[in-house]
C-alpha cells in the first residue's frame, strides 16, 4: 500500500475523514506493507517560488501523520527528495503516456482551472501525474488510498503498469485505488471540497478557538428565515461533518428531524459539532504538541523511514533497468 500528500500546507479533517483514516486502518494489517510519502518535489509545481514554505511543511505533514496514529514502526514515512529512484523511474514512464491523455486528466484539469494557471501551467505540474504513478510503482504499491476525486490519478497509474509490462516484461502490480465509503467532506463554505488551496478547511493543527470561529461560520441553510422555520439538511455543512464525525447517530439523526420540522436553529447544531470537533481534534492536538517538542527527533524519524524506502526502490529500479535492457554493468546482463 502506498499513500501520500504534497506538502504544500497542514492537513485538515478531509484527509483525516479520507485517506488518512485509512492509512491508519490499514498498517493494522499484518499482511500489509505500508508506506506513505510526503510529496516535496512534486510541491514545487505550484510552489516553486516558495522554498522554505515547502521545507516547513514537509514537517508540520509529518506532525500530522505522527499526530492521527500514523506508526513510523510499522508504515514507512519517506520524503520524495531522498528517493531519487522515483525521478528516474518518472523519466521513463513519460515515455509511455501521450500528451493527450495527460490533457484529459479530470484532475489535472480541475486543479488548473481552480488555481487559475490557465496557458501558463508550469510543465512540471501538468506532468506530476507520471511522477505520481512513479511514486506507486517505485515501492510496487498495490492498494492507494486516495480520495474520490483522485482516482483518475490512480488509473493512469495503472495503465502506464499496464504499457510498461506489455512492453518490457511484468515488474510492477497494478495498483487500485481505495477510496472513502462516505465521499469528499465538503468546504465549511458550502463550495466544494474542503481544500488547503481554498482554505475553506478546518486543519488538523488548528486551535480550539479557530475551530469554534468556523465551525460558527459554516454554511447552513438559506432558506431558514427564523427558528420555527423548517430547514433542509442536504448542503447543509454542520450536518455534513455530524454525519462524518459524531459517534452518537441517534443524537444526529434527532437533530435532522427537529431541524427539518422546525424549532431548532442552526446555532445549536454548530455547538453540536463543536463538541464532536472537539472530541476528535483535542487527542491529535495534544499529540502533535508532545511530537513538536523535539523536530530534530521528528525528521530523524523521516530520515530512517526514507533510508528504508530508498533501499526498496533501489531493487525496483534494478528490475526496471534489466527489462528495459539498461543494466549494462550488471553481471548477469
């Protein structure tokens, strides 16, 4: 199983409701290898002017995985910098897909337009799909616990598998992605996802304060005039996170119904959530504090987690060199 993040800011509870819950799920498994890689290379191509941005996330990333139950024990946590094996492996897999599939990428284009790049999308970003199946393929990943809207990412991944097996001889598995059975938890401003870029996210490390103040300023219903008024709990956002978050669904399900017959007001549902944010938020708070006090042991913790992810992509790209016929110094060629 490989997973990871661009650390182009700190993760929010969209990760922890997607990828990151079952990142955690799954090292649990005794028949499964993990790894989860922080993406600084690929941050760059959006972040290219900002290095030391880029740098400072790469451990306030690492805070987070630490912080949800990510075990440096039992799921390797590497930086792609320190695996130069994957640039290798990006270089020929762009040998195998077309511009033209690259352009039709769903997420590529979503991204683009979001950001506004428009004709001056930097190439490394309308690129780092094959950067990001050479992220998979370079560890062998089989299972890629992505969010919804990341699955068009995973099967290019696999067809790129696919064309360098047919071409060159089986090396690597082709990999699945495995996505959250709720969805995409939407932005506390109704638009979208909840998204770093946007900002429209409660992050992981934020205070209890700050996560009062948005959790108070969540879209909720317009068309509720008054408390006897009844509301409408589709797109209702506080309703959304109940739904991802709180532990007592008769409690929610309750809410729902006075909400939608009248009487309730949107103030007593948001200190509902408040609640509930607080009971998940405050463990992973106070354990990213406990981790915070001593970075130096924090990116030693990267540094043995990149060494082991190094030595396995070492391997891969032995093989990858011998299919294609690329091991000129090797004994057996």
């Amino acid at each position: 199983m490989l997973t990871g993040d661009r650390p182009t800011g700190p993760l929010h509870l969209g990760h922890l409701f997607g990828s990151l819950a079952e990142r955690v799920r799954l090292q649990d498994d005794p028949d499964m290898t993990c790894y989860v890689l922080l993406a600084d290379a690929q941050a760059y191509t959006d972040h290219a002017d900002r290095p030391e941005t880029v740098r400072e996330n790469v451990t306030q990333v690492m805070l987070d995985y630490l912080a949800v139950g990510i075990d440096p024990a039992r799921t390797t946590i590497y930086v792609q910098t320190g695996v130069p094996e994957i640039h290798e492996l990006a270089i020929y897999f762009a040998n195998l897909v077309t511009v033209s599939r690259l352009a039709s990428n769903p997420t590529v284009k979503a991204e683009i337009e979001q950001k506004g790049m428009g004709a001056l999308v930097p190439a490394g970003f309308f690129i780092y799909p094959i950067h990001q199946a050479a992220d998979i393929c370079v560890v062998k990943g089989e299972l890629v616990p992505v969010g919804d809207d990341q699955r068009p990412m995973i099967e290019l991944t696999a067809e790129i598998a696919r064309r360098f097996n047919s071409t060159y001889g089986n090396v690597f598995p082709i990999p699945a992605a495995v996505t959250p059975k709720g969805g995409r938890l939407p932005g506390i401003d109704g638009v979208g996802k909840a998204g770093k870029t946007t900002g429209n996210a409660i992050f992981l490390s934020d205070p209890a304060d700050v996560v009062a103040k948005k959790v108070k300023a969540m879209y909720t219903d317009p068309r509720k005039t008054s408390l006897d008024a009844p509301g409408h709990v589709d797109g209702h956002v506080p309703f959304a996170y109940l739904d991802a978050f709180a532990t007592d669904n008769a409690t929610v399900s309750d809410l729902k119904v006075h909400y939608q017959s009248g009487g309730l007001g949107d103030g007593e549902v948001k200190q509902y959530l408040v609640e509930v944010l607080e009971d998940v938020l405050a463990p992973i708070r106070r354990r990213r504090v406990d981790f915070a006090r001593d970075r130096g042991e924090v990116l030693a913790l990267l540094q043995v987690g990149t060494d082991r992810a190094r030595e396995k992509a070492a391997g891969v790209l032995d093989e990858t060199r011998a299919a294609m016929r690329l091991d000129y110094f090797s004994a057996a060629s």
